[in-house]
C-alpha cells in the first residue's frame, strides 16, 4: 500500500499535530511497545471469539450467509485501517484520530473528534467491565455482578498503572489464554464435521441458505463491523511504540487480517453445525443472542460452553484494559494540548504512564460500569449507545485524510512555518482519495442503522463538545483581548 514517507516525523508531523513533549523525552511517553504489544492491545481490544455474541443476529440478517458477512466487513473496515496507516505518518502521536483531526481538518474539528473518540474509549471498557462482572457472577452466584465488576477494574488499572509493558505481558498471556480456547472449538467442530458431517451445505455460510441475497448481507454487515471496534486503539500508542509510525501502521493492518481471519473461520464452522435453520432463527428473536452457545452445547458439549463462556468473561476485562489505556492516552493527549485540565498530560517517572489521565478514565468508566450493573436492564442500556462515538471520530478520521492529502499538507500549512510534511507530494487518487470515500460511506451506513437510542446520545454529547469547543474559543478570544 502506498504510504507516505517516514523521514519529517519529528518535524512537519509534529507541527500537524500539534504541540507537546517528544517522546522518549524526560517528561514525556517512552518508546517501548515492540510489534507483538501493538498487535496485543489491538486483538485484547476487539477480542478473538467477538462474534459470539452477535452470531444469532448476523446469522439471521444474512439469511444465513453470515460468513460472507466477516469478509465483506473486514474489507470495508479495511478502509478504515488504511486511513489509520496514512494519517499516523503524518501525526505520530499520542491521542489517535484527535491529532489526525488537528493535522487534516484543524484544530476545532480535532477537538470534536476526541470528544467524540471519548465517549468511545470511556464506554466501551465500561461495557466489557460489566459484560465480565455479569459473565463471573454466573459462575459464582454468591458475588453480586457490581462487585465482580469493580474488581475488574480495580485489577486492570493496576496493570495500566504499572506502565505500558506491564499490561501488555499479562495481556498478553489473556490473549494466548483466548486463542487456545477459539483453537479447541476450532478442532472440535472439525472433528463434528468429520464424524457426523454437516447440518447445512457446505457454501451455506457463504451462500446463505435458499439463495444469496446482497441486501441481507449488507444489511448484516453493518452490525458486523461493530465486532471490529477497538483494533484503532492500537494508533493510540504512536509514542510508546519502538520503530516509529511504520510500525504502528503495520500493526493496525495486521490486527484487521487476522481479526476478519479468526471471525471468518468461527462463524464458517459454527453455521455449518447450528441445529436450526436462519429462517428458524430469524423467526425466534430471543434465541438470536444465545445461537452461537445452543450450537456449541448441541454438536460438543456443555463443557466447551463453560470453556467459552469463562474466556469470553476473563477476556471482556482485558479487552477494557487495552481500552483504558487508549482512553488515557487521549485524554493525555488532549490535556497536553490544554483542551482538557492540563493535570492530565503528566507522566509518571517511575512507570511511564499517563497515571492522571488513566485514573480520570478509570473513574469515568468505574461510575458507569457499576451503575449499570446495580441495573437489571444496564447491560442493554450501556451498549446501545457506545458506538456511534466511535464511528463519528472513524468519519472524520477520513476526512481527515482528504483534507490533509488534498488541501492543508498539499499547501504546507503548518501553522508554525514548518517545512514540507509527510505527504506533500501528489495524493494518491486510490489510497488518498476513494479509499478514504468509501470508508466514509461505510460509516455513514451504520450510523443510519444505529438504534434511535444510540443516534441521541451520540447527538446530544456531540453538542455538549460543541459548547466546550465555543467556551474555550471564547475564553481565548478574551484573553488575546486582555493582552492587546
């Protein structure tokens, strides 16, 4: 993929994405994550056997070709992580989609798409707390889920605290802990299908059952690339990543192909041995979320349930670590640019950490988390309104990337006289341009899927950033005054 030059990181780059310390530097993140951490954060985030919940649906939807589905969504998350891989060259910095906003689009527009990026990395932990502590409260029924889930996240921040590589090494050893559990269901479902063959064609999950329909599975598709939320989280450690941008935009990319891989394969074989058919369970709404463990309990066995079911618990927690730790890093990220309290932007000596930063979103995340799980409904609740923050920072991510390839990088617009930056030569039409186009169109589709709930707090935060934006404006408008 053409990419642009890594050589001006330390210079254009920087100027595009705004002020702060270097990193490495005294004060400042230090460079240490090594490619397999990259990729660990990324893969903790979305979670391997992240279809499990949402197989039912998908297969439903699809009519059956749920499949299909996977590869369809990770070539159109694909647009996404390319958008990521450019613009982290020309922004190597902490705070992800935040700077790239700054450096493509401005300095307000940047604003807004950390904000939105806030709610994304603030919620989304909060539902994979809850998910764990309702996951471990089935398993030990004497501890009510709220105190399972505070103790995830007092565990798991932690391990932030403690820096960088200490999450990553026992993160780690959680992701190789969930993908030995995908490879036992793996194993075992070929042994099913070789044993006692097939409950549907073979082509069905790519097919679909009774014919292919295009409007079904794109219909599907927009659900499915919610599976793929949290591999971005990765960008959000361009300055703790030894070997610079070309690393982090390498394992971005790799983390989308093996997530479309490992999502490919799992829901191939679960369609191929699901007992009942996807106009069967398109007809039973309420079996929709429990399919994929109905299949796993009828072809294995209760036990490889319980397997899942303890990974998938043990995995969620984790999965809020890496988001917790991305979520600290934008507030970093912001705060050192003075859009948030300027407490936010110190680094601890001893771990490297953005301890300030991490705590305010272990708070925020802690608050929301164990609300929810005094709730009957919280889980339902929380996890109808995580996702449109994300995807409005993914839109303006890409437009981001056609307002720096094709207007401010293109004229040198620095804002601080700095030279050329990554770039400045002439934009790639594919990569720079349709890539980017339809990335954006990919996110608008969702959007427009989005439940109403989810369109309303989306909208409703969005304004609340907005007001912040003009307060702060205003605020600065008053003191040049002062100073004139």
């Amino acid at each position: 993929m053409p990419g642009t030059s890594g050589s001006g990181e330390g210079g254009a780059a920087d100027g595009a994405a705004g002020g702060g310390a270097d990193a490495g530097a005294p004060g400042g993140l230090r460079r240490t994550l090594t490619f397999r951490d990259l990729l660990v954060y990324g893969l903790l985030f979305i979670a391997p056997m992240a279809p499990v919940g949402i197989f039912g649906t998908l297969q439903a939807r699809s009519h059956g070709a749920v499949t299909v589905v996977y590869l369809v969504a990770t070539v159109a998350m694909a647009c996404t992580a390319s958008s990521y891989a450019q613009m982290v060259r020309v922004a190597p910095r902490a705070g992800s989609v935040y700077a790239y906003a700054r450096a493509g689009l401005g300095e307000g527009t940047g604003f807004v798409a950390g904000w939105m990026a806030m709610l994304d990395y603030l919620l989304i932990p909060a539902v994979a707390y809850l998910f764990s502590g309702i996951a471990l409260h089935a398993l030990v029924p004497a501890v009510h889920p709220w105190v399972w889930t505070a103790l995830a996240v007092v565990v798991t921040t932690l391990l932030n605290l403690a820096g960088v590589r200490t999450a990553a090494r026992v993160g780690f050893a959680v992701l190789a802990m969930e993908i030995v559990v995908l490879a036992v269901f793996v194993v075992s479902a070929v042994v099913v299908l070789i044993v006692h063959g097939a409950q549907h064609g073979w082509t069905a999950p790519l097919t679909g059952e009774g014919g292919f329909s295009a409007g079904a599975v794109l219909s599907a598709v927009s659900v499915a690339v919610l599976s793929y939320l949290g591999f971005d989280a990765i960008a959000s450690f361009a300055e703790e990543a030894g070997g610079g941008a070309d690393r982090v935009a390498r394992a971005l990319l790799t983390c989308l192909v093996v997530a479309g891989v490992l999502f490919a394969v799992q829901t191939y074989l679960a369609a191929l041995l699901m007992p009942m058919s996807a106009a069967d369970l398109a007809a039973r709404p309420a079996e929709q979320g429990t399919a994929f463990y109905t299949t796993v309990d009828s072809a294995v066995g209760g036990w490889l349930h319980a397997l899942v079911a303890v990974s998938k618990a043990v995995g969620a927690a984790f999965a809020a670590l890496a988001g917790q730790a991305a979520a600290g890093r934008l507030l970093f990220a912001m705060a050192r640019d003075r859009r948030l309290p300027g407490a936010m932007s110190k680094v601890d000596a001893a771990s490297g950490a953005p301890r300030r930063a991490l705590l305010g979103a272990a708070l925020v995340t802690l608050v929301a988390a164990v609300g929810a799980a005094r709730r009957d409904d919280g889980l339902d609740q929380l996890s109808s309104i995580v996702n449109v923050g994300a995807l409005t920072a993914f839109g303006l991510l890409h437009a981001s990337v056609l307002g720096w390839f094709w207007i401010r990088g293109r004229r040198g617009d620095r804002g601080r006289g700095r030279s050329r930056a990554p770039g400045d030569g002439a934009p790639s039409v594919l990569w720079h341009g349709v890539v980017p186009l339809l990335g954006l169109a990919v996110v608008i589709a969702v959007v427009v899927e989005a439940s109403a709930t989810a369109q309303l707090v989306g909208g409703v935060w969005l304004v609340a950033g907005l007001v912040v934006l003009a307060v702060q404006y205003g605020g600065r408008a008053r003191a040049g005054g002062a100073r004139g």
